[in-house]
C-alpha cells in the first residue's frame, strides 16, 4: 500500500469522524448542562440523587440539577502544601455556605481567588462524604453590589407561595433554632446551613428570619459569617 494511499485512508476516517460528531452536536448530545442560578439554600435543601454509589444529580422540586450558576462571598480559603493538590473555598450568599474544591491542575486557575472577594462561580455540583459540594468550572470577580442583585432577581423570579405560617408555627420554629445554637455551643457554635438542614420541615427563609431577629436581640452572634452562637 502507497504512502499516498495511507494518507488518503487517514482522511477518510477522519471526515467520517467529523461528520459523526457534527450530527452529535446537532442533535444536543453535546450541549453543557443548564447552569441554574439559585441561592446556596437551595442546593443545601435539594435531595441528591445516586445511581449506585456515582452522584447523578440534585432533586429540587421539579428540577433536576447537575451545574449552578451562584453569586456569593469567599469567606474561607485553604491550599494544600503536599503532594496531593488541592485548593478548597468555602462560599456565603447569605442563605447558606457551601464548599468550592479545586484538584488537580485545575488549581493553577484559580490561585488568585482570596477570601473576601464577591464572585460568580459557575460549576458543577458533586457529591462525597454526606457533603454536597462544586467543582468550579469559572470564578469571577464581581462588584458585591451584585449579591443583592442576584438575591432580588431570585425572589422576583420565585412563584409567589400562597402561605400563611400561624404564630404559634412561629415559636415553635424559634424554639427549635434556639435548642439547636445552645446544644451546639460544645462545638463552638453551628452553621446556618446546618440549622436549615436540621429544620427541613420549615422554609429557609423563614428560618434566616428568626436568626437575623436573634441577632438583632442580641441572643445569638456571629462569631464569623455563616456560623452562630448562644449568647444568652
């Protein structure tokens, strides 16, 4: 067989290939998945979903979610030093912190990102250890103004709940947030987002809203963003 020969065969197949992946394409097989835009509260509430021992996704009412699209505040940031990289951030929208882990080459992406900075964080979602976690595709910087912005639209484009909580469903909700921040003092105080898990039979937001007045009774504090302890 000519050389020529061999380079034309080499063509052919390679054509063929494109031909294959362009009707692939075409066809949607390739498409990324939707990247949602949600608060983190809702990732923290969301059910994931197995097929076997690997993630398949993230049930959130109707929705299937497997890449996020979220804005929030970089509180906490660790790097590794061995031979196994690694860089983990830890995430706060004010609804709920979640964690951000970069392995691999992927790291050298994301160096610069330090704790304080606002940014949008596009990814996908992951799961290990009981813990539901993104694999960050992009970080970008952004004006912190766009926390709020990102919180508004969310609310505007929520449906509207037609939901009328009793005042007795209210201190009922307050005394279970308060049990759970005073039995956690042991451990120096718990995360919001574990008192939103613990709480699941009541809405995040309704749960942020008797913290933020504990707050500003002054019965709890926040010993850093995310976390609270009984103050009494």
């Amino acid at each position: 067989m000519s050389f020529y020969h061999i380079i034309n065969l080499q063509l052919i197949k390679t054509y063929k290939l494109y031909l294959f992946f362009t009707k692939m394409a075409e066809q949607g097989q390739f498409k990324r998945n939707v990247a949602h835009k949600l608060r983190i509260n809702d990732l923290l509430i969301g059910k994931p979903v197995m097929d076997g021992e690997r993630f398949s996704f993230l049930e959130l009412g109707e929705k299937k979610i497997i890449r996020v699209n979220i804005i929030g505040s970089i509180v906490d940031k660790f790097e590794s030093e061995g031979e196994r990289k690694y860089i983990f951030f830890k995430l706060d929208d004010g609804s709920g912190q979640i964690s951000l882990k970069v392995f691999g080459d992927d790291i050298g992406k994301f160096k610069e990102i330090t704790q304080g900075l606002t940014v949008l964080i596009i990814g996908v979602l992951r799961y290990w250890n009981n813990e539901t976690y993104i694999q960050p595709e992009i970080i970008k910087e952004q004006d912190s103004k766009y926390l709020l912005i990102r919180k508004l639209e969310l609310e505007k484009e929520a449906p509207q709940k037609i939901s009328h909580v009793e005042k007795s469903q209210i201190i009922a909700i307050k005394d279970k947030i308060l049990e759970l921040i005073k039995n956690a003092e042991e451990e120096g105080g718990i995360e919001k987002s574990q008192i939103i898990i613990k709480l699941n039979e009541s809405s995040p937001e309704i749960i942020n809203q008797e913290i933020k007045k504990f707050l500003e009774e002054g019965i709890i504090f926040e010993p850093r963003p995310g976390k609270v302890r009984y103050l009494g």
